[in-house]
C-alpha cells in the first residue's frame, strides 16, 4: 500500500533529533526521503553505538525508511548535486546554525532560486534573528533556557534535566505539521514556504503554564521533587519493592482516592476542598499516600488504585518496559535487522496511526553512503560523472 506522502519528495540534511525526526515521520507516511551525511559521516550516526559499523540505537531508528547519500555541501564540486536535489525535491529539512546555512546556501532565499515552490523547514536552537541566532543548543540548552530545569529538583538538590529530548522531539514534531499545512497550502496557491521553529520556542511553549502563573500571579515555585503544584495525592511514592505514581486530578478522583484510603474525612476539610487547596496541603495527603504504599508492594499496590479508578503507574527500569504486555501487545517496540548487528535492532513503529493509511516502517536505516550511486544516477548524473565526484571528494 502506497504511504499518504508517496510522490513527495524531501532532501533531509538534518543532525542529531529536531530534523531527521521530522523527516522519519514523513518517510513513514510514504515520502522519499534522502538523507544526506558528510562523507565521513554525521555526528549523530555513531552516539551511544550498538552495532559493530558504530551506529547508535537513536541514528537505526530516527532513519529508517530514508536512503543514505554522503556529499560535502562545503565542497564546490557539489554544488551541482546540491542543486538536482533540490530541483526534485518537495521540502528540504535543515538544521544547521544560520551562518553555516547561509554559507552552504542551504537557507531558503538560496532554495528558492533552485525551485521557487520548495518547503523548508529551518531548525535551529534559537531561530533565525534576536541576539542568540547564531547561538549553537541542543536539548537540554533549550530545557535549562525555558525555566522547568530550575525547578525540576528536590529542595536544595542541584536543578535536573529531563532525560527524554522533549525539545528536540516537540520542535520536530511542530515541524511536521508545519509541513503538512505548507504542502496544503501549496496545493492551493502553488507557494512554496519557509517553516521556522527552534528549540527554545518549543521549550518556552511547553513550559507556558508555569510562565503564566508567575507573570500572573506573582506566585513563586520552589523545586518540591516529584509533587506536582496543582493537586495531591501527585507523586512517586516508595513500595516496599520498588515505586509508584499516582497522580489525581478533580473532585471526583480525589473522593474515590480518599475512599481507597479510608479517609473520607478529608472530603470535608476545606485545606482539600479542590485541586489548588490539596496542591497547597499536600504534604497531609502525600504522609497518608507514602503510609499506604509501604505497607504493600509495587505490584499490590498499583491493583488496588487501578481497582479504585485512580491513575497509577508503576516506575519501571528499562528491562520492564521491554517485558510490560502492554508495550508487547501494541508492538509499541519492534525489531529489525541491520548488516552489521549481530541481532535485530529495536525500533518503535510509528505512534501516529490511521485507519486508511497507515505510516510503516518499510526500511532499516541506511549505511554509511548506502544509495549514493543509486541517487545521483536517479537525478541523471553518469558513472564518469559520479566518479570525478568521487574523486573530488565531493562525495
């Protein structure tokens, strides 16, 4: 079955998460997608290496479905390659530092005039003007820059990062819909656009709430670990074998909670009377939570909070999310063969999933120059073309 993109064509000159994410998830949805590396490879191929050729477990699955050329964009005999490629290309995804982009003549303006209707997406730490454009960031530049770092910590510990990349994968996933909506529009008018999002900006938008209530309010939080601002019981609480989340939110929830414990009192207290109050008392409510699981086990514990309709969830280590059914049930994890593993890498299929069309994964992730040839013959180059390119060290 045909993928919902087939046709569309992207040229991916992504690094590490924000862009070829973005590129993976229109690669399952059916695009082509050329990923293109320096001839020695790109950074974000051999981070956290699992496999004997040095890949990591993020490169096999943030590339699959994509076919892999390598080309120096630095190197003038590849400015002609540069160019077929973008003159059949739908969208091409950057992520490089302005001035870098603007050297390449990789940034729109210099797109354009290959193909007047092409889609870029510009992913950039900061964005393309204001005093940090030509700032280099990852991730956790953006995380300590939007305010939830300093207040992801216990009291007086060090302020903590998330592990997850929520900037990266956010701003790439703010840059498939951007896609989405300019291959919409381009439909209509013929226009081709230039799609700008940053880390920082996907940051600052997934930190807004706290933002707000400061600006607003005046209110200033302190880090309290894991226990949220705005309702109680909302913590990770020790069993006597291991840990577990429960978190409460309404009136509702919070009376079948009190029932669970046996402490329909509180229901009456006005220091609990709502979300706000309980958030603001919650060290009552979480010495009664913490009492609660300790008395039991992990296990014992999340049966009767699911029982009681409460959200709960065990803390799993890594081993327990490869064994939970649920994860198994859904194939939220799945396996697939590289050439130089020894055994199937995992990768997970994609989470978006529709009824008519659905993404798939058709492909592992490419090898280290694996379609070269194959693409520069599509785009009409000659084998004694693509040798002197070769010989250039253009490719």
């Amino acid at each position: 079955m045909a993928g919902i993109l087939d046709g569309i064509r992207v040229i991916d000159f992504g690094r590490f998460i924000a862009a070829p994410y973005c590129a993976m998830l229109l690669a399952d949805l059916g695009a082509d997608v050329i990923r293109v590396e320096r001839r020695e490879g790109g950074e974000d191929r051999y981070v956290a290496p699992v496999v004997e050729s040095g890949e990591g477990g993020m490169f096999l699955n943030l590339n699959r479905n994509k076919r892999g050329i390598t080309l120096d964009p630095a190197n003038p005999a590849s400015r002609q390659i540069v160019h077929r490629l973008i003159a059949s290309a739908d969208i091409a995804i950057v992520n490089l530092p302005i001035d870098v982009m603007k050297r390449l003549r990789l940034d729109y303006e210099s797109l354009r005039q290959i193909k007047p209707n092409i889609i870029q997406v510009m992913a950039s730490a900061f964005g393309p003007d204001g005093p940090y454009a030509h700032r280099v960031g990852f991730d956790t530049v953006a995380q300590a820059m939007s305010g939830t770092v300093s207040l992801n910590a216990f009291p007086d510990a060090p302020p903590m990062r998330a592990m997850a990349a929520y900037a990266d994968f956010g701003t790439a996933l703010h840059a498939t819909v951007g896609v989405l909506a300019a291959l919409y529009e381009r439909e209509k008018s013929g226009r081709g656009q230039m799609i700008d999002v940053s880390l920082l900006a996907t940051a600052i938008t997934f930190s807004l709430p706290l933002l707000t209530e400061r600006k607003l309010t005046g209110i200033k939080r302190e880090p309290q670990g894991n226990t949220s601002y705005y309702a109680a019981p909302s913590d990770i609480y020790r069993a006597r074998d291991g840990w577990v989340l429960v978190q409460t939110i309404g009136n509702a929830m919070f009376g079948r909670w009190a029932k669970l414990m046996g402490r329909e009192d509180l229901l009456a207290d006005a220091r609990f009377k709502d979300d706000i109050s309980r958030g603001n008392n919650h060290q009552t409510i979480t010495g009664i939570m913490q009492e609660w699981c300790a008395a039991r086990s992990r296990d014992e514990a999340i049966v009767e909070l699911e029982k009681a309709r409460v959200p709960c969830a065990p803390v799993y280590n890594l081993d327990e999310v490869l064994a939970d059914p649920q994860v198994n049930a859904r194939h939220l994890i799945e396996e697939i063969e590289y050439p130089t593993s020894k055994q199937p890498v995992l990768i997970t299929p994609p989470a978006l999933r529709l009824s008519e069309t659905p993404a798939t994964v058709r492909h592992r992730a490419p090898m280290l120059g694996e379609h070269t040839d194959e693409v520069l013959k599509e785009l009409g180059f000659s084998k004694e073309e693509i040798d002197a390119f070769r010989q250039a060290s253009a490719i």
